[in-house]
C-alpha cells in the first residue's frame, strides 16, 4: 500500500486489521514508528536528509536549512506542487559519506548544497 499510493490511509489500516485479524492500534504502533511509512499523503519524491553526527560534523545542518529555504517548507511538509517532501532522518547508512541525501531510493553522498539543488531541478 505504501509503495503504491506513498502513504498507509486509516482506511487502509482498518482494512489490514480486518482481513489479517491484527489489531489497529498495533499496526498504527508500526506504522508510526518507522519513518518511511507515512500516515499522510507524501510528494512525488521524497528527500531525506541524514542527521547523524557524522553527517552534521559535514555540514548537514547547513544543507538541511537550504533545501528548506529553496524548497519553501519545514521538516515533514510537502511542496505545495505536491513534488517534495522533505525528511531530515537520523541515519542513511553511509557515515563516511557525508552529507547524505536520499531521494526516493536513490542516493547521494558527499553533498554540497549546489549539488543538492542541481539534483532537485534535474527531478523537476
């Protein structure tokens, strides 16, 4: 359901506990727990920036406040074209790399704030 329509709907999570007798509250548990599930409708792409401390000791802060700047929304909102949604996350599992920056499931390492918005606009 989540790789089909990018988010799991209440709908969808009454239907789960129905047809696989699992109760709601222990799905919504799961569900809201992980951050790549999303409860809400996401954008196109969804970019996710790391927040580990490696990624903030290269400067991941600073890549994170521009993307929200040239994107114009805060952590977890979507781009009013509905193309972006931004995610600042704790790990991407590339600490040597960093900033890292995930868009869908592609990734990018060793970032400037140019490149990021270069590999945005090449998105549009």
């Amino acid at each position: 359901i989540q790789e089909t329509y990018g988010f799991i709907s209440e709908e969808d999570i009454l239907r789960i506990s129905q047809k696989r007798d699992i109760p709601k509250a222990q799905l919504y548990g799961v569900i809201s727990f992980y951050s790549m599930f999303h409860l809400e409708p996401t954008g196109k792409y969804i970019v996710r920036v790391c927040d580990s401390v490696s990624c903030r000791l290269n400067e991941s802060t600073t890549l994170v406040k521009a993307l929200k700047d040239y994107l114009k929304v805060e952590e977890n909102e979507t781009t009013k074209d509905k193309k972006f949604t931004l995610e600042v996350v704790e790990c991407l599992g590339h600490c040597d790399e960093g900033p890292v920056m995930m868009v869908n499931d592609t990734y990018y390492t060793h970032l400037t704030v140019t490149k990021a918005i270069q590999i945005l606009d090449s998105l549009e």
